[in-house]
C-alpha cells in the first residue's frame, strides 16, 4: 500500500511521492531518553539526609546530580542507601585524590553504597559537585552496581572520588537515602534524580 | 521550554583556531555538560584549559587524580588565571585526546562553581585517565566558556558539544 504526504501532494492527483514507510519523508519522532524525576534543595535550616521514594520502574538507570555542602567543620563525605536497607549488604572501592598523594580504599559488609565528597560549613560558597549512576536499578535478577564522580575544591585543598558499589540485593530500588557522615546538609545542597531510558 | 538534555550548541572546526567559545549561555539549565574530542596543531604545551565569562583573573583552582598505566598520583594547583580540566593530559595531533565536563548549578548566584572533568589520552605522548575538581570562584551565572589549547591552536576536526541538564 502507498502512502502519500497529503501537505506537499497537492491533493492525490499524481504526480505525487509514493512513501513506503507511514513517516512519510518525516523524521522519526525521538523522544527524550533522560528525565527528570525530582529534586531537592536544602533549605535554610538544614537538613540531616534527603530521599527520593516511590521511583518507579520506567526507567532503565538512574542518575543522580548535586551539588553538596555539610554543616560541619570538617565532614568529608555523603552516603547512599537503598529501599531503607540499613544492614550491612553494601561494599564500595575508590580512587582518591587529595592534591598531594593518590590512594585506593574499599569496605565489604558496610552500610552504605559508596561514599562522596563533601564540602563543609567553614567553606563559604563553595559545594562539591557530583555525577552518581545506578545502573539496572529495576532489575530483579541481579544485584545493583553503582558508580560516582565527585570533588570538591577549596583554592589550597580539597579532594576528587572515583568509586563504585554494590548493594547485594535483588529488589528493584524504589527508594534511595542520601546522609552525609555526620551533622546535617547546608542550605543551597541540592540533588536532582533522573531516570535514563534504554531502546 | 528545554528539554531534560539537551544540545545547546555544537562546533566542528573546519580550520586552525587558538579557542572555542560557547556564548549567550541562557541559565534555563541546571547543568552543563561539556563533551570534547579536540585534536592540536602541536601535543607539547597544548594543555587544555577554560575560562568562564571571560575572566582571566586568578580565581580558578583544582585538584585531580590520575593513572598512567604504572601509577596513580594526584595534585593541585591555586590561584590560577586558567581553568584547567586536566593536570598532565595533553591534547594529541590526533584524536586520542576526550574529554566531558559536568558543570553542576552553573546559573546559581548563590555559590562558586565547582565543576568535575574525566580526560583521557589514549595513544601519543604519555597516555593517562584524569579526574579532576575544578573550582571558579565566581557568584555569577556562568553564560560563556571560552576554551583553551595550552599555548597552541585547535585544528580542523575537532568537536566540542554543549548539553544542557534540566531538574524536576
């Protein structure tokens, strides 16, 4: 069956393009592969952890952005959980820069799923930024593997992490817990989650 | 109204040019992505760097992280009149040299920005995997970066995209 674009045709009287796809010379509809599922950002009094819930299961992976400010004098990192799972089903490894000196760290058996940079109260202004992936976070049949880029940097000091982590547990995520390592988050601390489609 | 992510701009240079710029940034965004596949007129000295809303004063900083295939090291530098996204990776005469940018709450007013780089070199002259953490000291909205080769020039082929990220 021929199909024809009625809007350059001129009507049916030929001559006229006979199209053999219903796209007729158009381009394909391409539809956005990244959404935006929800953000957060920290008011003026702080805040002691932020979650994103009830994420559903259209996506194909997940990312997380942010830029992150802790209200201590000195805390260095934020961590991740899942589905409020505080036992110890989680181990990460990392890359650390600290401006001087590289090293590797890890922990099995932990609590959390990896652990990012921090910038802290005496820091005015300044925020750590970061990129976190978690990849085939619906799928039941295997564990969850995630994956972070964060720094932060204060014109003298400062740190950059590259780490990975795993949560040993089978469930699609459907929620996730971010806290920092001690006191709360500073204002202005903002995530924003975003869900990836596949083909 | 912008999409999640979307391209805001993307250069293929037909010629020789000593920078890249990306202006009229709009802050519809809440991140920027930068993604590059640069090459140069000449590998040595072409250390890449960027400087945003053109300024050359000394406020840029970093720190980084980087494996050269037989060990990894990490440094810093401060008060810096160039952006630099990379601490040894030098961009190549071919393609070897990639790199993407994450520049996270670029049109906040509120806070410096603090941008994360991966860059890689994966053939020519010292190849080597950075990360690195940037910092601008600027309360201003970031709308134009300018984009450095070290003390050389960009060649035809080279390609630079800006992607623009939009939270719920």
């Amino acid at each position: 069956m021929g199909v024809y674009k009625l809007s350059t045709a001129g009507g049916l009287a030929t001559p006229r393009t006979n199209y053999s796809s219903f796209l007729a010379g158009n381009p394909a509809f391409d539809p956005d592969s990244f959404f935006p599922i929800a953000s957060t950002t920290v008011g003026s009094g702080g805040s002691s952890n932020v979650e994103f819930t009830s994420i559903t299961a259209d996506y194909t992976h997940l990312q997380i952005r942010g830029i992150i400010k802790n209200t201590a004098n000195n805390s260095e990192s934020v961590r991740f959980r899942f589905n409020s799972d505080t036992n110890t089903n989680y181990s990460f490894h990392r890359l650390f820069g600290d401006g001087s000196s590289a090293s590797a760290y890890g922990e099995a058996n932990t609590s959390y799923a990896g652990e990012a940079s921090s910038s802290n109260s005496p820091q005015t202004n300044i925020f750590s930024a970061l990129v976190y992936d978690i990849l085939d976070y619906k799928n039941t049949n295997k564990y969850k593997t995630v994956r972070g880029l964060s720094g932060k940097d204060f014109n003298g000091s400062g740190n950059i992490f590259l780490f990975s982590g795993n949560w040993r547990n089978t469930n699609a995520i459907t929620s996730i817990t971010i806290y920092p390592n001690s006191d709360n988050f500073a204002q202005y601390t903002q995530f924003a989650l975003y869900g990836i489609k596949g083909s | 109204m912008a999409s999640t992510y979307e391209k805001i701009a993307t250069t293929t240079l037909s010629s020789t040019q000593s920078t890249v710029t990306f202006s009229s940034i709009s802050s519809a965004y809440t991140d920027l992505v930068l993604v590059m596949n640069p090459i140069a007129n000449t590998a040595s000295g072409s250390y890449p760097y960027l400087r945003f809303n053109g300024d050359s004063s000394t406020n840029y900083s970093r720190t980084m992280i980087a494996g050269t295939g037989s060990a990894a090291e990490s440094d810093r530098s401060s008060n810096s009149s160039e952006g630099y996204f990379i601490y040894g990776n030098q961009v190549q005469t071919d393609s070897a040299f990639n790199g993407i940018i994450n520049i996270n709450n670029y049109s906040n007013t509120t806070t410096y920005k603090t941008f994360l780089a991966r860059t890689n070199v994966a053939s020519g002259t010292g190849p080597r995997v950075e990360a690195l953490a940037g910092l601008w000291r600027s309360t201003s909205a970031i709308n134009q970066i300018v984009l450095h080769c070290g003390s050389n020039s960009f060649v035809s082929g080279s390609t630079f995209t800006l992607y623009g990220i939009l939270k719920a």
